[in-house]
C-alpha cells in the first residue's frame, strides 16, 4: 500500500531504480599490456600489419588508455611507428586506412 502512494505521488524507491539502470555498466575489462603478457621484447618496425593495430583510421596513433600497453613499450611503438612512416611503409595521414 506504502509503495502506491510513492508512486501516485511520483517518487521512486530503490526498487525502481535497480531496474533502470543498467547493471553492466562500470564494469569494464581489466586492461594490460600485451607485450608483458606475452612476452614481446621488441617491436619491428618493418612489420607494418602489426603496427596498424595501434593505428587509427586517420592514421594516428592510438593513446594507452585505449591499447593498454605500458608506457615503456607504448614509446617502441610510436618509435616503430615512426620509423615506418619514414621508409614509406604506413601513410602519415589516411582517409579511413582499415
């Protein structure tokens, strides 16, 4: 009877809202680095499939808070990237690359 009256008079209780939101939400997937987990000590850049997957379609470089890689081996890759943007094996700038 107590629940009615809240809702006639427009409020929500707590058991409204746990329907209303979403409860996946927040729970994001742990990120980390692919190079410690595997155990990639070096990056070369005359693999230019590889580097594409840290490489947007503008053809810049993805940020680690996307990639999840560690500062350290977030560095190679902008390095390897570098590098093959110079021997002419990734473009400097793409309209949509992938």
């Amino acid at each position: 009877m107590a629940v009615q009256r809240q809702r006639r008079a427009g409020r929500t209780s707590r058991e409204d809202i746990k329907f209303l939101s979403n409860p996946n939400i927040g729970n994001n997937r742990k990120k980390y680095c692919r190079f410690r987990k595997y155990g990639i000590k070096h990056i070369d850049y005359k693999d230019p499939d590889f580097l594409l997957q840290f490489i947007n379609e503008q053809g810049k470089l993805l940020p680690r808070r996307i990639t999840g890689n560690s500062l350290k081996y977030q560095r190679k890759i902008a390095t390897a990237v570098k590098r093959a943007r110079h021997l002419a094996m990734l473009p400097y700038v793409a309209d949509l690359l992938k």
